[in-house]
C-alpha cells in the first residue's frame, strides 16, 4: 500500500530549513502538478528537459507504473523544487524520463539548487522504506551531497554569437575551410534545409527515427531508446509551446537525407538528436544538418547550443567547450543501500580504465549484433 509521507521537521527544519515531501502520483493526476511545475520551472534556470510538459509527454508516452512527485519547501511553506520519480524494484527510485531525457533530476527556484538537493539526501539518509536514488545530467557541484556517489558525465555545448558568420569565423582556419567546402557542396548538390511546421513534424519525427536505426545498423550498434514511442512523445512535445521543439530536415529531389531535432528554453537551444543516410555520407548529411541546426538557433535569438552528453571528436570540431554535468546517485545508510553505493562506486572506478571502457563497447557490439541478427527483416 501506498502511503504519503507527511512533511515534518525532522530533516528540513533543524538541517537545511526545507522540509521534503514524497507522495504517490498516479500517471492519470500528472495534472494536478501542472500549476506549481509552471510557476517554478518560471522561476527556474532549468534545461527543457525539466519542464512539466516534457515530462507529461514522456509519461503519458511510456506509461511507467509507479510515479511519486518530491516536493521540498522553505519554513514559510514556499515551493523551491519539485521532481517526478520512478519507483523501480530493490526500494530504488530514478527521476522520471529514461530513457530517452539526458537531464532527469529536480527542478530548482534559482538560488536553492545546493540547498534542494542536500534537504533531500539529508532526508533519504534517514529512510528506512527507500535505499537508493538516482539523478542524472545534473549541473551543479554538489560533492558535499549526504550519501552520494558523484560521476562525472562529459558534456559539450557551444556559447552562440549573434550571426552564423560569426559563427563560422570562430572555427580555426582549417575547419572553417572544410565547413564552408561542405556547405558549397550542398547547395552545389541541390541539397536544401527545412524546418518543419507543425502538420509536418510527425512525418519528419519518423524520418529521424528511421534514418538513426539504419545508422545503428550499418555500424553494428543497439540504440533501441530510438523508436516510434520517442517519435510519439516528441509529437506531443511538439504541439506545446514549452519547450519549442523544431526538427530541421536536409533533403535532396525528394528524399531525407538527415533530421536533427532540437528542444528551445529560455535563450538557449538543445541539441537532442540527429539521424542521417549514411548512403548519403559523401555529402556530409550529419554536419550540413548540425550547422543548420545551429544557424536556426542563432536566428531564433539563442545564445547557447547545448550539444549534449559526450565529448565525441564531432563535437568539439563544431566549437563545443566542455560544460560537464554529474549523475547523482544517493543513498541511505541501510544495508541495501550500502550495496549499492560499492557497486556504483566500483563502476564509477571501472568505467576510468582504458581497457576497461574498451571492453564495454565491444560487448554493446557484439549484443548489437545479436539483437540484429533476430529482429525480422
């Protein structure tokens, strides 16, 4: 039986002046959160992936079983953050939107980051019911966190000038060249970019899904968060008007050669995901679709582009300066959750060794091709 966790003062009031609040959210009176979500993520530096309809798509989309809503407020009864958590087995809870939300954690009044987050490992920390919590994406130092385990993710995003030329001319000389090259190439080819209007972003949703697995395929890789539910759930993004959703498409006579989609919030422009024809790899497709992506950024007003998780080679060529995040995972002092913790903490540890990092793709390749080799054709 679900039972609601009434807000006292053991933990808020004598340790960090906020009281924490976990209650059992059913998916069908998501909401009834919506008022404060709105009033919050208002008053919030939150990336898009925080905003409430992100995630009511995401669950209306993918339909977890188990949703609880965290709420943490100052003496005065003030919400300053609010979160949507998954109930996973082993007392284990996992802020809402995996797999396919790169930044799933509280959502924050600006000022009370530090001061949220150390409430609710204060709290956890004195749990019994619950062992184990885990955030991701999360852009703070929050090291003194009671309980937690820190991990850095690599992350890149680019600080956008006011024109695309300026942009370009930022490049280094060589790179500049051979992105100008390309771009003459393409028009030269009869390539052309779109942006697609509202009737026409499903069609393009379920190009760019299309176009990623076929990439995945060709290079014997298992992405298998990319699919026609995340096609779905971007749609229904797509009709709100926070976040903006655009997904820019290259095509030539006819045919979609790339898609990137990107997610816009409060001056800045995300990155989420790109798919192209790798028939089409002479083109370029995947660089002509990001530099068009950033040039419709930079018209939108947009003074970052945030390039996502991963510090690829790519990245870094289209001027990406790392901005690195953390995965937080918190823990009570129970003996389960002492499990836990050595088991993340011996990832953390293993994921540091070359050979290591080596073996793990290789064994992502070798189940990649399994799972191809009995999916029908």
């Amino acid at each position: 039986m679900q039972v609601r966790h009434q807000r006292t003062p053991t933990v808020g009031a004598v340790r960090s002046h906020l009281t924490v609040d976990l209650a059992p959210q059913a998916q069908s009176a998501i909401g009834a959160m919506q008022a404060d979500w709105a009033a919050l993520q208002a008053d919030a530096k939150a990336s898009p992936y925080m905003t409430f309809n992100w995630l009511e798509s995401w669950a209306t989309v993918y339909r977890p079983s188990r949703l609880r809503a965290v709420r943490i407020e100052d003496p005065s009864g003030g919400l300053v953050a609010i979160g949507l958590l998954e109930e996973l087995p082993l007392r284990r809870l996992r802020f809402a939107g995996a797999p396919v939300t790169p930044i799933r954690g509280l959502l924050c009044r600006d000022g009370y980051e530090l001061a949220a987050w150390r409430a609710l490992g204060e709290w956890l920390s004195d749990r019994s019911d619950w062992a184990w919590m885990d955030a991701r994406g999360i852009g703070i130092d929050a090291s003194g966190l009671p309980g937690a385990v820190m991990t850095v993710e690599p992350w890149l995003a680019i600080e956008l000038p006011g024109s695309f030329d300026e942009y370009l001319s930022g490049r280094p000389p060589a790179r500049r060249g051979e992105m100008r090259r390309r771009l003459r190439i393409a028009e030269r080819e009869g390539l052309a970019t779109t942006t697609a209007r509202q009737a026409e972003v499903r069609a393009a949703l379920d190009s760019f899904v299309r176009l990623h697995r076929e990439r995945a395929l060709a290079k014997h890789e298992l992405h298998s968060a990319i699919d026609n539910r995340l096609a779905e759930m971007l749609t229904r993004v797509a009709q709100q008007t926070v976040p903006v959703l655009t997904v820019v498409s290259l095509t030539r006579a006819g045919e979609t050669l790339a898609v990137a989609v990107n997610v816009n919030h409060a001056g800045e422009s995300w990155g989420y995901n790109t798919g192209f024809a790798t028939d089409a790899a002479h083109f370029s497709p995947g660089l002509i679709v990001c530099l068009a992506a950033i040039r419709d950024a930079i018209d939108g007003g947009a003074h970052r582009f945030d390039l996502g998780p991963g510090d690829s080679k790519f990245k870094l060529e289209l001027g990406g300066e790392r901005c690195d995040r953390q995965r937080i995972e918190i823990g009570s002092r129970s003996p389960i959750a002492l499990g836990w913790r050595t088991a993340s903490l011996s990832r953390r540890r293993l994921r540091q060794v070359p050979w290591v990092r080596t073996a793990l793709g290789t064994l992502r390749s070798v189940r990649a091709r399994s799972s191809f080799a009995r999916t029908p054709s």
